[in-house]
C-alpha cells in the first residue's frame, strides 16, 4: 500500500470502489476548500463527492445522498497532525 489515495473511494462496503485498507487510515475530503466529514464517495478525476441527504433513507436503508460537483482533494488525516 502506497501514500497515494485512489481516484475514486467508497464507505459503502457494497460499492465497487470500496477499500477497506485505505479508510482505516482516516481519509480527509477537502471538497471547495471546505473540510468535509459526511462525505460517501468522491472522483477526483470526475470532480464531484456524495454526500448525506439529512435523515432521509433509502429503502434499503442506506442514506440517500446528492452530489456536488467542484474540486476535490482527499488527503490523509494523520499525516497533517502537528508534532509537539
């Protein structure tokens, strides 16, 4: 396993671009400049990131979600924390 992230990642572990490796390392989403913490997927190549619908559900369960559409930019989390 590299330090690169991939173009395209999932939390939902029936997605095709499920990777349960890579997000045991707590991947960050910076979507517009924003940090981003309900983010469901993203393409980094498409440009675009789904996030969580409020409360509403599928039914099956699953939150609904919409996409945004804008620069993306997934980083690691432990990588920026300062040393003291």
């Amino acid at each position: 396993m590299t330090d690169t992230l991939p173009d395209r990642l999932s939390v939902n572990p029936d997605s095709p671009f499920y990777d349960a490796d890579v997000l045991t390392k707590d991947v960050g989403i910076r979507f517009k400049g924003v940090d981003k913490t309900n983010v469901e997927e993203y393409c980094v190549s498409e440009g675009w990131i789904k996030v969580a619908a409020g409360a509403a559900k599928d039914r099956f369960g699953r939150p609904m979600t919409i996409t945004l559409k804008g620069p993306v930019e997934p980083y690691f989390r432990k990588a920026e924390a300062p040393e003291a």
